[in-house]
C-alpha cells in the first residue's frame, strides 16, 4: 500500500488477469514490453504459478521498480 499511497491519484494502471486465465510466455512477454514502455506506473497481479514466465530482468512478484510494483495477490 506504501508504493500505491505515493503515487497520485488515478495514475496507475492495474493489469489482472483472475485466476481463470493462463497466459502464454509470448503473451506475457508482451505485456512485459507494454508496461515497461508505456511510462507509466503499473500495478500487476501475476500468480506465483506464472511468475516463471516473467523476464529475468523484470520485476518478481513481491518486487518492484521505479515504475511498476509485481505482486501475487491484491482484493
């Protein structure tokens, strides 16, 4: 909630998937590249069960950078 509470009101975009859908590593490397290049802070929800599809130089669940937070669960 920290990173979130410091960032201004209506500038991050979330990206969840549910628990239903199960993306491709190609799929997920496109969304990879799109967060990355689109300036703006993200927030993404991506189960632990697909983090391995991430790219190494990503932020891993639980992580985050300057412009993106990675996490396993949010309500």
């Amino acid at each position: 909630m920290h990173w979130l509470d410091s960032k201004l009101s209506a500038s991050v975009v979330y990206v969840s998937f549910g628990s239903l859908v199960v993306l491709s590593a190609d799929q997920m490397t496109e969304l990879v590249l799109g967060l990355s290049g689109s300036g703006k802070h993200f927030m993404w929800v991506v189960r632990p069960t697909e983090a391995s599809k991430l790219l190494p130089d990503f932020p891993a669940p639980g992580g985050c950078s300057t412009k993106g937070l990675v996490v396993t669960w949010c309500p």
